[in-house]
C-alpha cells in the first residue's frame, strides 16, 4: 500500500478485486470511456497479465480507508502510447476511473490524479513528465486532470478515440 498526499491510498490490483473492478467497469459513466465491461474472470486474467509484465501497474485507489477507484499506471515507452507523442524515456502514464458513482462530480478525481502525480514524480527522479490521453469528449476527465496541473498538448488521433494529450511536469509548468 502506498500512502499519497490527502488521504490517499493506492495499493496493487490483484485476482480478489476482479468482482469490483469488473462491477464498476460495467456503470455507464465509466463504460462509456473504457469500453471494458468485461466478466469476472476476464478481469482476473488481465490483473494477473498486468501484474505479471512490466508496461502497466493496476492499482485500487482508496480514500479514508474505503476503495472508490481504478487506477493503471504505466510506462509510456512499453505503451503504444509513445508512437504518438515525443515521449520521454521515463515518462509515466495513467487511466483513472472513479467506480463509486456516489464519489463523481466531487473534486475527488482531480485530487487523486494530482497526488498520484505528485508520487510518481517524487518516486522516481528520471522521469520529468505524467501524462494522460482522456478521449477529447470526456469533458469531466479532462477538466480533472488540468484541475491536478496537467496541460493540454494537442489532441492525438489513436486508434480507438481522439485523446487530449495532457502533461504534467515536475514544475506544473508544459
């Protein structure tokens, strides 16, 4: 488990969290972007695929002890991700999706994506930039991620959405 900034904790996805994971993937609001409504045992086999390799962290994200959201980190140069922008050699990624639809719409997904930021930038000294690719109509995740520091830098044409392309540095400035 690692403890972040306001109260977050983030900790490794594993097999006994496919019931949730697969559960808040199959809401609408989360559904609509992530296109991941997947069953039980599909999630098990892609927690254990992620865990396994060395392009992506699944993560649950919890808050005052009580989980609330999914979160992917990963490495931008083992992600497909890095043919479409002039990624840094230690860049980080992320996929954050808030499960709870009780916690939408509350500032709560801004406040994690900058503390997960804040982490990763701490944790590792090479790497200079977080980035994040939300689909361009996802207006809320967009907001978010510049309500955590992220700026915008162009949209990218991947190959299931057109994605703002939102960086944050060391300095919060692009």
């Amino acid at each position: 488990m690692l403890h972040l900034d306001n109260g977050f904790d983030l900790r490794p996805a594993g097999s006994s969290d496919a019931a949730r994971i697969a559960l808040w993937m199959a809401q609408p609001h989360i559904q609509q972007w992530w296109h991941q409504a997947w069953s039980v045992e599909r999630w098990a086999q892609e927690l254990e695929r992620q865990s396994s390799g060395e392009h992506s962290v699944p993560c649950v994200a919890a808050v005052d002890t009580e989980d609330f959201g999914y979160v992917e980190l990963y490495r931008v140069r083992h992600d497909r991700l890095a043919e479409y922008y002039s990624s840094g050699e230690n860049d980080w990624g992320m996929h954050l999706a808030i499960g709870d639809i009780n916690r939408v719409g509350r500032g709560l997904g801004r406040g994690l994506i900058r503390a997960v930021a804040d982490a990763l930038l701490r944790a590792d000294p090479a790497c200079e930039r977080v980035v994040a690719e939300p689909d361009v109509q996802n207006t809320p995740s967009v907001r978010a991620f510049a309500a955590a520091g992220f700026v915008q830098h162009g949209e990218l044409q991947l190959p299931d959405k057109t994605a703002v392309l939102m960086v944050r540095t060391r300095t919060l400035e692009a």
